[in-house]
C-alpha cells in the first residue's frame, strides 16, 4: 500500500522534519495503473477500488505466501514493544514484511507482465 500509505507517510515526515525530497524522485511519481517507479501489490490487487483493498496478511493468503503477520509485534504494538527497547524484534517484524511483499512482487509482476 506504497502510494496511499508509506509514500504520503514519508512525505509528511520529510515535511515536518524540513527534509527536502528531490525535485524528480521516485516518491513524487504516485501516478495510477504504473508498475514503475513504484509498484503498489495493494493497488494491483484490488484493481485501485478501495473497496476490494486486501491486507498484505490477505495477499499472502491469495498468493500461498507465508503471512509476515504471526509474531509477537503486529503493526498496533510496536510502540509498546520500541519503548521495551525491543528493537530486534521490530526490525524482525519489519523484515517479515519486506520479504513477503517482496514474494508477492515477483508472483504478481509475474502475472502482470505476462
């Protein structure tokens, strides 16, 4: 969910700590129905109609991947767990996401390219 969420997400951020974002940059291209620069498994899946938006967790799930959400630390508890100073953990959460978006790339660009 790369161009409604963590694209607009970094944005913000790079906003209000006066971080500028190159005049060209990958982020800045969130254009519809493109599989470059950036290409949105959330968006594809669901044919860009919000109302059909699946979950990574539900993505994993249509595309016979191991879903990176089991675990201790979901998205709803890592301020718990960074305040913990669990930070292994969080790392170790963020990369079973990484790894299974990355799954999902390569079987839906797959299909997407075809």
């Amino acid at each position: 969910n790369g161009l409604n969420f963590d694209i607009p997400w970094i944005i913000i951020k790079s906003a209000i700590y006066q971080i500028p974002i190159r005049k060209g940059h990958p982020f800045t291209n969130r254009r519809r129905y493109y599989t470059k620069p950036h290409f949105d498994l959330s968006e594809w899946s669901s044919d860009w109609r919000p109302q059909f938006r699946v979950s990574l967790k539900g993505l994993c799930e249509m595309l016979d991947i191991d879903s990176p959400k089991e675990g201790a630390v979901r998205a709803d508890s890592v301020e718990k767990f960074y305040l913990e100073g669990k930070i292994k953990e969080i790392a170790e959460y963020c990369m079973r996401d990484v790894l299974a978006t990355h799954q999902g790339y390569k079987k839906w660009f797959g299909y997407v390219n075809n």
